[in-house]
C-alpha cells in the first residue's frame, strides 16, 4: 500500500458491567467521564478516517468522541468462545483443566469454542492492511492494540501480550515506507 499511514488507536471506555468478567459484545461503555473523553477527543486528528470493533462498548466511545466509525470486524476483541460473559474468578474455580491449560500458554491457548490470541494477531493484520494512507482513528479492544503492537514491533504474540492497555488510552503508531514507528503506548489522556 502507498503512502504513510498514522494510526490513534484508543481503547473504549470501561464496560459498564461486572469486573473481572469476559464481556460479550453487547456489553456497554460507562461513559461517565466526560472530561477525560473530552480530553482525549481534543488529541484526536481532524478529518481522520475512523474505525472500530462492531462491540457496543467501542462504538459508543467512538459516539462519545464524536466520531462515525466504519466498523471493522476484524478490530473485534479475542473470542473467548464459551467463556464468554463469565467471570474470571469462576473460571479459576469451576473451568477445570481447559481454563488452567489456557493460562499456561495465553498466546496460543484457545478457550472452548474460542480463538487464541495469535489467532487475534493474524485477523488484526488483515484489518490494518485495509487502512489506507493518511490519518486514521480506532477505537477498539486492549487486544487489538497488543496485536497492532505485535505486528509494528515484530513481537512475539507472547510478548505482545506484555502491554497495559487501560480504558481511554491513546496508543500511537505509524506504517511508513520504511516500516513501522510506536511513537506512544498507553498514554493516558486527561
């Protein structure tokens, strides 16, 4: 692809939901902090291309931020299959030996039914070879933010997976001719 590309990906706001669970997609954002939204979105490039997971919780941050993004399923979050809208802490408790096994490999342990997150790496891939030049704004899961750290830094997926990637942060990446640039990770905006 032609021309250099300067990517703003954002994590979406934390879920309004309980902690420590796998959210499904339709979970909701909690959108009560306005001012760090509004922080955030004064950061954000004018006449930007916009993308985000087709989850509830990124579509509403990128509403909040007043942005329109094409959803871009690819962006979507790792599939926890059948753990999906259970809590971590259950798991640990009633998930046998899939939910330790998993843990024991985290980049290439697939959940019941679910994808690993190398798997999460190869789809985010091809969702960012989609973009074209110029700037561009996502809004999307901490995951897909690993896997587009992974990929611009040539990480292991393992690695990868090393990132803190909190609720509202701004990470920020180039593809440029000459490969890739992490100018900031996590930043936190406020």
């Amino acid at each position: 692809m032609e021309g250099e590309t300067f990517l703003w990906l954002i994590r979406h706001a934390p879920v309004d939901g309980v902690a420590g669970t796998i959210h499904a997609d339709d979970a909701p954002a909690d959108l009560g902090d306005r001012a760090r939204l509004e922080a955030l979105r004064q950061r954000l490039p004018r006449d930007a291309a916009s993308y985000a997971s087709p989850a509830r919780r990124t579509i509403e941050t990128a509403r909040a931020l007043g942005l329109q993004p094409t959803l871009v399923a690819e962006f979507g979050e790792q599939d926890f299959g059948a753990w999906t809208g259970r809590r971590h802490d259950e798991l640990a408790r009633s998930g046998g030996e899939a939910y330790a096994q998993f843990w024991s490999d985290p980049a290439g342990g697939r959940p019941p039914g679910g994808e690993s997150f190398e798997d999460q790496v190869a789809r985010v891939g091809q969702g960012l070879s989609r973009i074209g030049p110029g700037p561009a704004t996502l809004i999307v899961h901490s995951g897909t933010i690993r896997a587009a750290l992974c990929i611009a830094l040539d990480l292991t997926p393992r690695a990868a997976l090393r990132f803190v990637i909190d609720p509202l942060s701004l990470t920020r990446i180039d593809r440029l001719a000459t490969g890739w640039r992490v100018v900031s990770v996590n930043q936190r905006i406020s």
